[in-house]
C-alpha cells in the first residue's frame, strides 16, 4: 500500500473502529445494565480498559488496540465528567450529547491522534 493510501484510510480506520465500540458498549450496557465489577471496595469502569488500551496499543503500535482503548474511555468521559451514579446518568440528555461531542472532536481529530501515534 502506498504511503499516500495508508495516510488517507489509517485516520478513517482508526475513527470507524473508535466509533464501533462506544456503539456495541453502549447496546451492551442498555440491554444488559449490570454494574462494573468490584474489587474489594473499587469499582472497575470501562474507562480504566479504555486507558489500559491507549497504552497497550500505543507500545505495541497496534491502531486497532488503541481506537478500542480509546472508545472505551471516550465512552464514559462525559458520565465521569457530570459525576454520573446509575446507570440512568449514563443514559442522561448531558451524557448522551457529552459523548456526542467527543465522537465529533475525535473525528476532526483523527489525523492528528495518527500523527502522534506514529511519533510516539
């Protein structure tokens, strides 16, 4: 593949991927909304998998892991934002339209997430 083709679909790629998984976590969690795991008194969210995965991906250099990671993250940002509790804050006019403007910064973005990923 050229370079000039891989330039143009890597930053797409990286979107469509991004964009896939907040859909299926967001599906997933209104069909079946089930707590995030507890560790004695610390409860696990979807986040902390989605940092996991910006750094996995990012040292393996695996865009895959890293567009996952971060629709992870970017998925439950605006719930950590507004100081979400139940599942209904995660479903809340504010989250949905908080997470809507991540999804759109990230598309205007995404060349330059590419950029850094490359460099780093």
């Amino acid at each position: 593949m050229e370079t000039w083709e891989r330039n143009c679909i890597m930053p797409n790629l990286f979107f469509l991927i991004f964009l896939i998984t907040i859909l299926i976590t967001r599906l997933f969690l209104f069909l079946h909304p089930t707590p995030a795991p507890t560790i004695g008194k610390f409860r696990t969210h979807h986040y902390m998998f989605g940092i996991l995965g910006i750094v996995l991906g990012i040292f393996t250099h695996l865009i895959v892991i890293c567009a996952v990671g971060w629709g992870l993250f970017v998925d439950e940002l605006t719930y950590l934002l507004i100081g979400g509790k139940s599942h209904e804050d995660n479903y809340s006019k504010i989250s949905l339209l908080g997470t809507f403007f991540f999804i759109i910064l990230t598309f205007i973005l995404r060349d330059y997430f590419l950029i850094l990923f490359r460099n780093l």
